[in-house]
C-alpha cells in the first residue's frame, strides 16, 4: 500500500514478477478491497498472490517511532511474516524510515553483524556496481566498514553473479597515507581478512562512475551524499540536454539523427533498473523500492529480492562471518538453525 502510485503500481509489477517468477509466492498485505479488483486485472500476478487483508497503512510522512505503535498497518505484518518464518523477505514502496526502524527491531540483524547496512545497485563506465552503506549509519567503526564489505561482496556475488567482485574503499584519495585513522585500520583488516585478494585499496569519487570496483564501501554518511549528488547531476544532464536540443531547427534536426543512440543511453540510466536498495545484514531479506517507482521498477526490485532468497544470500554471510573470525583468531560459532532467509 506504500509508494505514490500505489497500490496500482505495485500490483501491476508483480504481474511483471510473475512472469519471471512463476513458482514464486507472494503474501500481499494491504486493503483487500483496493487490491481484489486489481488482480482480476492481472491474472499472472493472482496466480502467485495471496491477500492478508488490514487497513491501517503507515504514512509516507509518518515518523518511524510512531509506525513502531501501529501493530496491524500492512508494513508490519509483512515484516511480522519475515520475522516468524512465513515469508523469506519483504519489498516495499512505503515510508523509507520506518521500514528501516521496524526491520532492524522486529526481524533483527544476523549474528555476528553489528549493524545492518543499506546498499543499492548503480550504472557505471564498466557495468553495475554495488555501493554500501548509503544512509543506514551515518557514524561508522572499523568493524562496521569491515563488515559492509563482506555485505557488498556476497551481495554482488548473489545479484551481479560476479565471482570475485572487487572491493573499494571510498576515500579522500587512493594513495595509502590518505585518509583517517579508521578508514586506514579498515584497509589493514580488509588486506588481512579472505576478502583481502579482492580488496582494490583506496578509491575516491570519480572512480564510482569509472567502476573502478565492483563494490564501493563507505558510511552512510558519505555514501548518502554521494548517492544524491549522482541523482542530482543525471537530473541535471537530462534537462541540459532538452534545452540543447530544443534552441533551433539544426539542433531538433540533430535530436532525430540522435534519438535511437538517446534512447538507448536513458535506458542505460534509467532509475527504474536500478530500483530496489536492500538492507543487508539482517536475518531476512529487506528491499526497499523508491516511493516514485512505476510497474517495471516495483518488478526489478521483486527480482533483487528473489535473487538473494533463491541464492541463499545470508548463507553466504555467514559463512563470510566465519571466515572474518578465523582471519582474525576467534572462536567460530555454529549458525542456529531455522532461521528465516
């Protein structure tokens, strides 16, 4: 029920889902009234649908403390479902912050993990990157940047289907000496750590659009800011690119010679492909499509959801975690079991 075009949208991209996803099962919670006459439109998408019928719905602009009070809004009882076994992970248009708030308090991070991160997929010159943490944590340790690396690494691995994705960690300059304190002791961990053979050293901002590495590590402060800046400057080409085109008779002629390569170049940067950031970390999958998505964006981001279930994303973690212990000399620790993917 979450998402400016909802619950329409949402619906209309699970039907997308549908078609790629055929033995998947999707528990939709929300209004059953609202969504009853949308999957009689689309009949690929209540083939795999079950409605969980509530009408309290959290906000777009409702704070995360007080969606923490409301037990039957729709967003709680899809992560309630995550969080008790009955579904493998939950995607959501909703209220960004309380998904965020209600994730980490209701389904928990994995054992191990001190903090779960928030990590999306971006274009670049080389392919698709993997950037963490993009907001989640604004102040982060060492061990938390460690572990985000080991987050980004089976992530890519999982999602990109990379099998030795590279690891970069965003700093004021590539070279060594650059940098604080921390970010030094977290390139000194990661070089010492089974990660160490893909860490790539010190990136800085340019090298995110050069795909310098196929993940970029950072806090969330940093990577947020960065995240925006990106948004900002492709919003900005976009629209100096329709005034170029549109000054005079020449430069419209040109945009007709042009339009096929345009084309392909704004599929290339669509938003829409891109949509689906993921908490990672936590003892169930957790993706967060835009609020502003269409149907194809709400589909992409079911396809990142699916994609870690079906690949066992929080195996991998943990058995990323072990091997952090093991390079670090502590006791390894045996997985309880049952715990939801």
């Amino acid at each position: 029920m979450g998402g400016d075009a909802a619950p329409a949208a949402i619906v209309a991209g699970l039907d997308i889902a549908a078609e790629r996803h055929p033995s998947a099962r999707l528990l939709l919670v929300g209004d059953e009234a609202a969504l009853t006459p949308l999957l009689a439109r689309y009949k690929r998408a209540a083939a795999i649908c079950t409605i969980r019928h509530t009408a309290e719905v959290i906000g777009s602009d409702m704070k995360p403390t007080a969606a923490l009070r409301m037990r039957t809004a729709s967003m709680r009882l899809a992560i309630d479902a995550v969080a008790n076994g009955e579904a493998a992970g939950v995607v959501s248009a909703g209220n960004t912050g309380a998904l965020l708030a209600l994730a980490k308090i209701v389904i928990k991070t994995l054992p191990g993990i001190d903090r779960p991160a928030m990590a999306a997929i971006g274009p670049s010159a080389r392919g698709d990157v993997v950037m963490l943490d993009l907001g989640a944590n604004v102040s982060c340790d060492t061990r938390n940047l460690v572990e985000f690396a080991l987050l980004g690494d089976v992530f890519a691995r999982t999602v990109l289907g990379l099998t030795a994705p590279t690891i970069g960690l965003l700093n004021v300059g590539s070279e060594e000496l650059k940098g604080n304190d921390q970010l030094r002791q977290t390139a000194d961990a990661l070089r010492a750590s089974h990660l160490g053979p893909q860490f790539h050293g010190f990136i800085e901002g340019h090298d995110i659009a050069a795909g310098t590495t196929d993940v970029i590590v950072t806090d969330g402060f940093t990577g947020n800011v960065a995240l925006k800046t990106a948004e900002g400057t492709l919003k900005l080409m976009s629209g100096m690119l329709r005034q170029v085109f549109a000054t005079s008779i020449l430069t419209k002629i040109g945009y007709l010679l042009a339009r096929p390569g345009l084309e392909r170049l704004r599929e290339w940067l669509d938003p829409q492909r891109y949509n689906g950031a993921v908490m990672l970390g936590l003892a169930g999958v957790v993706v967060k499509s835009h609020g502003g998505t269409d149907a194809n964006g709400f589909a992409h981001a079911v396809d990142v959801g699916m994609d870690m279930v079906v690949h066992r994303f929080n195996d991998g973690i943990r058995d990323g975690l072990e091997r952090l212990r093991t390079a670090q000399g502590q006791p390894q620790t045996v997985a309880s079991p049952g715990v939801p993917e």
